[in-house]
C-alpha cells in the first residue's frame, strides 16, 4: 500500500538516490515526489493503521445500518453543475466508472463506500444495494448499472431526485473512506428535461441536506477559471461551516487558465482563506475522455504537470495533486471520527433506551387464541390495579411518571395535602364561632327559650338552637372534599387507563366505564357516613372532652364582681356620687330601676358563659370530624375503590368475553411501529456490539494529537455554553452571499481585467496627498490591480496611521488551521 505523503522538511530520506537521479533527468522535481513505502516506517505505519480500524468501524456501522438512524462521519462533494467534482472521485478511487455526458450527468446522489484491498495485484469490484447478490467487476457495466438505476428512478428526462445511490466500490486503489457525488446546484432547468422551474432551490436544498449536516466533511470543488469570491459553492460552504473546520477546498480545471495566470494565491489561501486550505488537482480534458484516457495514465499526467511546472513545483507538498487531496481527506476523515465516535457512542445508548420504553409500552404483539386473548385482557386489567395502588400508595408506575414525579405531588401525597386543607380555617387558635352572634341576640335567645318559667334558669335549648347552625356550615367543606378526592381518582384512573390499555382504546373505554361505576358506588357510600356523622355532631350533643367537663359544667357560674361596680364610698354608710347628684325618685320607680339592672347583671353573665360553652364545644366539634372525615373518606372511598376494582372488573371480562374475541385486535399503525421499532434496536445493539467489541477503540478516540482535533472539540464545548440557535433553512438559502474575508480581490474575466485596469489609470492620475484620512491602494499586486474605487466587493480601505502594505511573499500566518510552513503541515498530514 504505497500513499502520496509529504517528506519531513529538508531531508531526502525515504527517496533513494537512484530514484533521485531519475527523477532529475525527466526534470521532475524530487522534493514534490516525495514517495514513502509506509510499510517501511513503523511509526507512520501504525497511525495508518489506527486510521484504517477507525475507518473501517465506521464502515462497519454503515454496513449495520446505523445511518438510517444515526449521522456518521462522511464526506460529500458540493459545487455547481460541471465543476468537475464526479472527475474529482474518479482521481480518488483511481478508476474510470462515472457516467459522462453534456448538461446534468449526476441526477441522483451517489454515496460511494470505498474499500482498500491491501493486494495491489488483486482484481477491483463493485457492488450495489438497489442490485443485491451481483458483484461487477467490469467498471464499464458499473458505469451502465448507474445509469439504469438513475432513469430508474429519476426518469429519462434530466430530473433530480434525491435518493441515493449506494455503491461499494473495492480496489487497491482507493483509500478507505466514504464520499457522496452531490448532484450540481443547477440555476436554469434544461430545456425539454422534467427539471421543474426551481430547480435551484431543489439541488441547494438537497445539498443542504447533506453539508449542513455537523458530521460530514464538505469537499468544495471550484474551478480555476472563475473568481472564488463568486463562488456559489463556497458561500454555500461558509454558511454551513462558519468556523471553517470541514471544509476542504478543490481547485479544478486548473490547467486551462489564461495564460500567465496561475492559482498559487488561491491554493495559498490569499484570497478566501479556508482553515484545512485548498488543493488544486489537474483532471482529464473532455478530449482525453475521447481518446480513452484511463485514470491511472491521467494520475501519472497530473504528477509530470504539477512537478515541472513552474510555479508549482516550487510550492512544496501540501497544495496540489490527487495524492495530497487522498491523504488530507484520510487523515481529516480520521480526525472527524476521533471527534464524532463519543457522541455517536451516547447517542446510540440514549436510542436504544428510547426504543427499549416505546416497546414496553406497546406491548407484546396480540395473540390470535381466544384464550389468550382472554388472558391478555386479564394481564391489562391486572397492570391497570396494580399501577393504580401503586400511584396512591407513591412508587412510580412508569420512566415518565418518574421524571414529573419531582415537579410536583401526586397519588395518595396529592389526596394526603387535600385532608390537610380540611377546616383549616376552623382551626385557627382565635377563631370564635360565637363571633357571628352579637350579646342582644344571645340574651334574647335565652329569654325565648325561657318561655314562662322561672327566670335564672336557662335552657339547654338555647345552646342547641344556637351550636346546630355552626354545625351545619361543616357539611359543604366535608361534600366538596369528598368530590375532590373522587374527582382526583377519576383522572388518575382515566390517565392509567390509557397508559395500560393504549393498544385497545374501545376495549379501555369499556373498561373505564365499570371502573367509574365502581368508584360512583363507592363515592355515594362515602358520602352518606360524611353526611351521618355531621348529622349526629348536630343533633346530638354530647362529648367526653376532659377541658370542657372539668371547666364547663358548673350548674351556677362563679359570679366574680367588676370593678367598675364596686363602691366609691369608704363605709357602709356613705352614698355613690351618682345617687348623690340624682333627684330623688318615688320609691315605685327606684324599685323598677333595681329590678332592671338585676335582670341586665344576671343575663350579661349567662351570655359570657354561655359564649364560652359555645366555643368550646364548637372547637371539640371540628376537632373529632377534622379526622373522621378524612378517615371516612379513605376507608369507604380510596381504599374500597382499590380493593374492589379488580373483582368487579374481572367479572366484566367474564361477561364480555365474547366481546374480546371479535374486537381485541390492533390497528395497523401499532404493528407497523412495533416492527420498525424492533429493526432499529436490533441495529442500535448492533453497533453498541461493534463500538465495545475492540478495547483499543476507546483509546484510539480519547487521544488529542492534533490541531484539528483540538479546534473540534473546543468549537464543541463552545456552541454548549452558548447556546446558539441552528440557522433555518430559509436562511441558509438566502441568496445573499455572507462577508468573506480577502486579502486582495482577483477577478478572472477580462471585463473584470479592463474595469480594474481603467480604475488602476485614473487613481495614478491624481497626486496622492501626504497625509489622507482614507485613501484607498491603487498600486497593483501580483500584476493584478487593486482599484481606488468600485462596487462594494472590490474596495479595500487604509486607515490614516497605517503604511502602504507591500505585497506578501508568503500566506500568512494560521492562513490555514495546520499553518503555510511545511514543517506545520507534516505535524497534521
């Protein structure tokens, strides 16, 4: 296996001296011809190696399938109609076997698997998904075989579709990687084709679909003849790729420039610089496919063209050649999977976890015996019970009860925190249920019920008639928590009812409607003992209660004398001030006034006792039905519901048995998921086999070795922190071009050429202040002139403090992500 690398910088090594001398009498340049045997270099000889096994797991997992559900590492051509990127891929693969033709060749997109076989002698071939059990090994019937696949599909017409074409090419002469042959963007449908009238936005969006993707390696393929600021391919590339750390560019039809024009400054990145740089390639003319020009003779072809060429035989390794474009893919490809596998690895547990529940929750598939229906039906009904005590008793009936489980409360914590609610107000240690009477309408009371016996006797009707009015505001609390909990239930059972009968909805509806009669039942009993025990707090008084038949019972209160009715005299002989003051009065009228004011003392003290009576019992009153009622409520409804619903719906199976055995079946839609959901976990478990099958995989994608590598993985950590939104699609289609840095604008076309030239005669017609605020360059660099003034895209201001810049002799520094020197470069490639 012999591969196109870049020897280390000032040194021979690796290249014989007779292969020098050879070398230098065809006049090619030896340090461009750099030709390692890799077997003979351990130390290269085991980074390819580990490149290969990654390589060849991720092929491994194409092979499984992973893909449908997963995105792998690849790599995908994107440019515009005859750009060259299908002869681009054949330089690759090193094979002739790509349809050619006038207009739109490549109608759908071509996913080639490319296999290395190590035996350079051993024979290639092809194989097809969409032609299972044939192997080619005739590239010409290759050629044919894509050609009825695409009309297949596509029509005869030029239409484009996107569905893929999945070729597994194997030969000694391509590397091991993956590359898609993207259908070029086309702006204008071709006449008498089935090609739509937008079929600009039909080929971007298709490669959208393709380099938008985070994992895909973007292979920019731009021919030399047009000016790469207008390339649509790279503007399309830089939207997608913002950072720049997937995109390769390709230099195409580099050998049919003007004439003293070359594309040293573009493959040098002074133009529109790219982080992985570009490399121009040399392919076969239209008269070379005529004459039958193989790609091995077009490869030889390249090498003599780019070694004794002037200029780029001076360039040193790293810029142009088919070899160098191999190498760079591999060695970028390798790094993306080193980046990607971790993530691929979470991913695939995550889905296999996701797939692992949605099948559990579907179910197994229905049975066709009757029986076992029946006992299926059981089986439900039996899971249904059981989650329901479950949720009141508080364990998680499923993964995504777990999740809300901490959100908030529910099953019996919820019914619990509703008892607790219960009277709450009531409870209060100032609340006073005698507020409500005023002392006027409680000596009144007791005058009423007085009737005509002996006044100082108070009756007990008079506590009765006013405690029951109290009493009977307790009922709706009590009635309105009932329906509360029953209401709760209700939901409860109707959310459970369709996690566990999901698969069935008529049969859960009948279901459903017995568990509700149930639970109406229940509730009905629930309610008369809340309603009989309020009505015996009301119409019976009694009570046990310690406090209130040590302190409340006495027949005749104490009658404990006020201070402001005490005397004002200092003996028994002395008179009040106020009987001083008052006119004396027959004796009739001071009799009454005693009379009245004693009858006034003595009721005064029965309201304040009987007040106190009143609250007091009223307390012990909400105090014994604050926990009967919640106690009610959970024996006769809660708890009978659960131990009666199993019974009850048993027997509704048993009546409606018939029932189960004509409609118990499953709608198509579940059995199609079922089935799809199996093939996708037998896949994931697949490839999780294939990941963990090696121990040294872990190793291998836990090592940080290079620039790339590194840049991934911080460009990763960065997006996380930030946060920031994925463009649309609409505005990935825009058809804006975004700003792109340069250097130094070049056009190609010789308007471009007389426009600059006629703007380069009129700045050096006017004298050039000493001192400008703003003056624009109009002196000419590389023979290509800058112009003092023009459209928006060719200016190139210099502010007032800096100098003249004096034409760069090299690209700048980090121009590209693994530097211009080639020392830089040899640490990457």
């Amino acid at each position: 296996f012999f591969l196109m690398i870049r020897r280390p910088p000032r040194s021979t090594q690796g290249v014989s001296s007779a292969a020098s001398d050879v070398y230098k009498r065809q006049g090619i340049n030896a340090e461009y011809m750099g030709i390692i045997d890799l077997r003979k270099m351990s130390e290269e000889g085991m980074i390819w190696q580990q490149l290969r096994k990654l390589i060849s797991i991720v092929d491994e997992l194409s092979d499984i399938g992973l893909q449908n559900y997963i995105q792998l590492p690849r790599i995908a051509t994107l440019g515009t109609q005859s750009s060259g990127k299908s002869s681009v891929l054949e330089h690759i693969v090193g094979i002739d076997f790509l349809p050619r033709g006038d207009g739109v060749v490549t109608r759908r997109p071509l996913e080639l698997r490319l296999v290395h076989l190590m035996d350079p002698n051993q024979k290639p071939w092809a194989v097809f998904d969409e032609i299972p059990g044939q192997k080619f090994t005739d590239f010409l019937v290759v050629r044919q075989k894509i050609d009825e696949v695409t009309d297949k599909v596509a029509g005869q017409q030029k239409n484009i579709v996107d569905k893929p074409i999945v070729l597994h090419v194997y030969s000694p002469t391509c590397p091991d990687m993956t590359l898609i042959d993207l259908p070029g963007i086309t702006r204008i449908p071709l006449r008498g084709s089935d090609q739509p009238s937008n079929i600009e936005e039909i080929t971007k969006r298709m490669a959208l679909k393709y380099v938008s993707d985070r994992r895909t390696i973007i292979l920019c393929v731009i021919p030399a003849n047009i000016d790469l600021t207008t390339s649509e391919a790279l503007q399309l590339s830089k939207k997608v790729d913002e950072s720049g750390l997937r995109t390769i560019g390709v230099i195409t039809k580099i050998d049919i420039m003007d004439k003293g024009t070359n594309a040293k400054k573009s493959l040098m990145g002074q133009e529109v610089p790219l982080r992985l740089g570009y490399v121009g390639v040399k392919l076969r003319s239209q008269q070379d496919i005529i004459d039958k020009k193989n790609v091995q003779q077009a490869l030889e072809d390249e090498r003599q063209y780019f070694a004794k060429h002037a200029v780029y035989s001076t360039m040193g390794f790293g810029y142009v050649g088919t070899s160098t474009l191999s190498n760079k893919l591999t060695k970028i490809l390798y790094t993306h999977i080193k980046h990607n596998l971790p993530e691929i690895i979470k991913e695939i547990n995550e889905r296999i976890k996701e797939v692992s529940e949605r099948l559990t929750e579907l179910g197994t598939p229905m049975p066709e015996e009757p029986s076992e229906k029946l006992q299926m039906a059981w089986s439900m009904v039996m899971e249904f019970c059981s989650n329901f005590k479950n949720a009141i008793a508080g364990k998680a009936i499923s993964h995504k009860d777990r999740k809300e489980r901490g959100k908030h409360m529910q099953g019996g914590a919820q019914i619990k925190m509703m008892y607790y609610h219960l009277y709450k107000e009531y409870s209060k240690s100032d609340f006073k249920v005698t507020e409500a009477y005023d002392d006027e309408l409680m000596s009144n009371a007791i005058l009423t019920h007085e009737g005509d016996s002996m006044p100082g006797f108070p009756s007990a009707d008079v506590f009765v008639s006013l405690i029951q009015p109290q009493i009977e505001k307790l009922k709706l609390p009590a009635i309105d928590l009932l329906q509360e909990v029953y209401n709760y239930l209700e939901d409860l059972a109707g959310t459970i009812q369709q996690h566990c009968f999901a698969r069935f909805p008529a049969f859960g509806e009948e279901i459903m409607e017995k568990i509700l009669e149930v639970m109406q039942e229940e509730r009905e009993k629930a309610r008369y003992l809340v309603e009989s025990i309020i009505d015996s707090e009301q119409t019976y008084m009694f009570t046990n209660d310690p406090e209130y038949l040590i302190n409340r019972t006495d027949i005749v209160p104490e009658n404990k004398p006020e201070k402001k009715e005490e005397k004002t005299g200092a003996g028994p002989g002395e008179v009040k001030k106020e009987e001083q003051k008052a006119p004396l009065a027959p004796a009739k009228e001071k009799h009454k006034d005693k009379e009245k004011a004693s009858l006034k003392k003595s009721s005064k003290i029965f309201v304040l006792e009987l007040r106190t009576r009143l609250d007091t019992y009223f307390r012990i009153v909400v105090r014994n039905i604050r926990d009967s009622i919640p106690k009610i409520i959970g024996n006769f409804l809660v708890r009978s519901v659960q131990n009666k619903l199993q019974i009850e719906l048993f027997k509704r199976l048993g009546e409606m048995r018939d029932a189960v055995n004509r409609g118990f079946g499953e709608p198509p839609g579940i059995i199609q998921e079922r089935k799809a959901l199996n093939v996708q976990l037998e896949t994931l478990r697949k490839a999780d086999r294939c990941l963990t099958r090696d121990p040294e995989i872990a190793s291998l994608i836990g090592s940080s070795d290079d620039d790339l590598l590194y840049e991934l993985r911080k460009e990763t950590a960065e997006e996380k922190l930030s946060g920031k939104p994925k463009k649309s699609e609409r505005e990935l289609l825009d058809l804006t071009p975004p700003e792109m840095p340069q250097e130094s604008p070049k056009t190609a076309t010789e308007s471009h050429k007389e426009k600059d030239e006629q703007q380069r005669k009129e700045a050096a017609a006017v004298p050039k202040p000493q001192h400008p605020p703003m003056q624009p360059q109009p002196q000419a660099q590389n023979g290509v002139p800058k112009p003092a003034q023009g459209p928006p895209q060719h200016p190139v201001p210099v502010p007032q403090q800096q100098p003249q810049a004096s034409p760069p002799k090299q690209p700048p520094a980090k121009t590209n992500l693994f530097g211009s020197t080639a020392k830089k470069q040899n640490n990457i490639y």
